[in-house]
C-alpha cells in the first residue's frame, strides 16, 4: 500500500485527494485484494490538492531560516526565495 502512494505520487505530485485515492487504486488493480479508502476525523473537501505535510515542513523549515540568517535582505528578495521555494516544492 505505501509503494503504490509513493508510485502514484511520483507520476503525478499535484493531485486531489480523490485522485490520488484513484491513482493508489489503479497502482493496486490486479495486484493485491486491498482496495484503498480514506478516512478523517472531520470533514474534507476531497477535491483539495493533497499536500504532503513534509513538503510544508520542509518549506517552511527553509524560509525560517533563511529570514534568521538574512535579516538584512530586502522584502522583494525573500518573497523572491519564498516563491523558488514553492516552485521547487511543486516540482517534487
């Protein structure tokens, strides 16, 4: 189960929830009896991207730190940083 989320992660990283779901499902046919399901202790709208939270961590970790580091740098160049750090968390 954890192989075919990675899988189906790894071909296409920007998906809703129900689309991964499908993505983990299509990985899994013919292969095992286990059919993926989600479940939440609160409501979800399934149609949001999935967002890996160690990707968020990740990002927020680098601003943190480059802002410690750069305080002197201007507004437009960490907002700059800011937004290669999202384009690179995109890409993964």
């Amino acid at each position: 189960m954890s192989y075919a989320f990675m899988a189906a992660l790894r071909k296409n990283p920007q998906q809703s929830y129900v689309q991964l779901l499908n993505s983990i499902r299509d990985e899994l046919e013919g292969k095992y009896d286990q059919k993926p399901q989600l479940s939440c202790s609160h409501p979800l709208d399934t149609d949001l991207l999935y967002v890996s939270f160690t990707a968020w961590g990740d990002l927020i970790w680098t601003l943190l730190t480059l802002i410690a580091e750069n305080v002197s740098q201007s507004h437009d160049e960490i907002q700059m940083t800011r937004r290669q750090m999202l384009h690179k968390m995109n890409e993964e």
